[in-house]
C-alpha cells in the first residue's frame, strides 16, 4: 500500500481544531536497563505520562479536541463517567476548569476501594468537580445500559438547572454523547506520527507498540497511526477489562470511524487489532502480587513510576511476552506510558502487602 507520509497525515487531523492542553512532543528513549534485565529485545518508553495537563496522561491529547468540540456546541458543563479512580476523569475535570467548563463526574466502584480524597478522587475534589458515585459490580466493566439510564438522569437535571452540558464517553474512545467524531482515536494518530518521527531521528526502525487498553480510542488511534504511515509495526494492546473477543471489534469499530473522519484511503481489518486479555488477572482495577512487583521492577530499573489499573498491566504482558519468546531479539518495541500514577496511593496498602510478603 502506498503510506501517507507525516505532513499529509498532520494536515488531515489539523481540520479538527483543538485547544493547546499538552506538553508535544513527549520524550521518547530507551529503556536501557529494563531491556537489559529482561534479556530480550531493545524497549523504548513513549513518556505520555508526562502530558502536562493535571499528573499526566493519555487523556490529555484527547481532551485538547473534546474540550473544543465542546466549547463550539456552546456547553457550560462537561459530564463523563468512569470508575472512582479515573485518570479520564481527573484529566477531563482538569480541562473543563482550565477553559470555564464545570465537570460533572459519574464515579463507578468498581473495585473495591474506600471513598476516601486519595490519588484521582483527591484531585478531583480539589478541582471542585461535582463527583456522584455509584455502585458496580467488582472487576467488571460497567454495563452500558445503567450507564445510559444514570447519564440520562443526570443531564436530564442539569438541563433542568438551566446549563447545557456536554456528555464526554469514557476515555473519549467511542462515538457517542455529544462526539459525533472519534476525537480521542484522531488524537492518537497523532501521537503515532509524533513517535514514528523521533524514532526516525533515531534512526530506529520500530516492529512493535506495546501498550494498556481501556476504553479503545487510543489503541485504535495508534493501530490507525501504523496503517497509515508505517505498516511493518504491529499495535499490542493488552486489555485491562474486557475479553479480547467483544473489546477488539469495539477497537475495530473506533479505527473505521477514524479512517472515514480522517479521509484515509487504507483498510483497518480484523487481524490488525491485536489485544491480550490474559493480564486482566483478578478484573479490572484489582491488585495482586505479580502486579505489585511489577511496579517495583520498573521503578528500580528506570526510575518510572507506572500505575496499578493500566499501565503496570501493560508491563505485565510484555514481560511475560518477552518471556514466552513472542518477540525477536533484534525487535524494537515503543511501550506507551499512557498515565494514571496517583491511582498508586489509594492502592498503598494492597501494594505494600504484597511487597512485603
């Protein structure tokens, strides 16, 4: 297939105005201890941590095209939804009071944390965002149906109230709400080209893209973002709630929405969607030993702090990966650090058990 190049595909997502939110380009370097230690291919961290906007995140680059689309459909009000510990929430929070939005958070316990100000919830108590938590079933997504008829609710009294809100899906990820567009997939495009430039710099020629999915947008951005520019590489995300099954056709149905919105003239098909769900472990949001080590193996090796709930699942599966021999010595292998890290504290005590065993 004949690739856009950089420029072209720049071109085609500056026709989505966005707000500047973020700190671009992110550093992009090797992980030269973690490779080491684990003896097996060359790993370089994408640091999407390092965003700027609140601590950090993927999120942030979503946000700069949804807090847009927001403010020119006139909303005084931003509502989104996600589990009590959110990184997409506190960063939407974040957002929204920078550029004169309220944020109205829909918080789902699910897993099994006190309702104590601590990491993300702190955060968004300090930002004075309206915070409703409801309850959830434990280690499982949120089903969308409650989800609709909770949104519904909650809007329906902001209307009331006389405000005019903007509903944001989780993650910015699906085509829903008031996103009539996959805004937070285009961003990820983006970022793509951003890492495929430095890698260029580099004179790297990258085979892999390792990284934790949620909610979607990113891993499609990024599966877009290689269809597009550079072909060879291949997207793994490694799913930190669903089955692979239903969760890589939702994947797949961001990364057609993003071509069509992008006007890109290539294909997304099914085995271009590669997720894991072997590292969902315990359920989504839930902490066990293997985890906690984890974090402490990568802080020790590289000074990086990765989070409980995405990214420390994501290091799990490449690790074990690497283990396992799916990978070549001579690959070279971008791991996205997409954020979350205060989702560490209100974890502390699980973790340190676990790390004092």
């Amino acid at each position: 297939m004949n690739h856009l190049s950089i420029s072209d595909i720049r071109k085609r997502i500056d026709r989505y105005p966005r707000l500047p939110l973020t700190h671009l380009p992110t550093p992009f370097r090797k992980m030269e201890n973690l490779s080491r230690a684990l003896k097996g291919p060359d790993i370089f961290v994408k640091r999407d941590d390092l965003t700027g906007l609140a601590f950090g995140g993927n999120k942030s680059r979503k946000l700069e095209f949804i807090i847009q689309d927001a403010l020119e459909k006139k909303a005084d009000v931003i509502v989104t939804w996600a589990s009590v510990q959110s990184n997409w929430c506190l960063q939407t929070a974040a957002a929204a009071r920078k550029f004169g939005l309220k944020p109205v958070l829909i918080l789902f316990k699910t897993y099994d944390l006190p309702e104590e100000w601590d990491g993300n919830l702190l955060l968004d108590f300090i930002l004075e965002a309206e915070v409703q938590i409801k309850e959830a079933e434990k280690g499982k997504v949120v089903q969308p149906e409650y989800v609709e008829e909770v949104i519904e609710e909650v809007v329906n009294e902001i209307r009331e109230r006389g405000d005019t809100p903007y509903v944001a899906p989780i993650g910015g990820s699906m085509v829903g709400g008031s996103m009539d567009k996959p805004l937070g997939a285009i961003s990820y495009v983006n970022a793509f080209a951003e890492m495929l430039e430095q890698a260029q710099m580099m004179d790297l020629e990258m085979d892999y893209v390792v990284l934790a999915t949620g909610s979607g947008g990113t891993q499609a951005g990024l599966v877009v973002g290689a269809k597009a520019l550079y072909d060879r590489l291949k997207v793994l995300g490694m799913s930190v709630s669903e089955e692979k099954g239903p969760f890589s056709r939702d994947v797949l149905t961001i990364a057609k929405d993003t071509v069509e919105a992008l006007e890109i003239e290539t294909e997304v098909k099914k085995q271009d969607v590669i997720v894991f769900d072997e590292y969902i472990k315990g359920g989504y949001g839930i902490v066990d030993k293997e985890l906690a080590e984890t974090l402490r193996f990568a802080a020790i090796q590289e000074g990086i702090f990765l989070d409980p709930v995405y990214t420390g699942k994501a290091m799990v599966g490449l690790m074990d990966l690497i283990q396992k021999g799916y990978f070549k010595k001579e690959d070279k292998i971008a791991f996205f650090h997409t954020g979350g890290t205060p989702a560490i504290f209100p974890n502390k005590h699980l973790i340190s058990n676990f790390l004092k065993r």
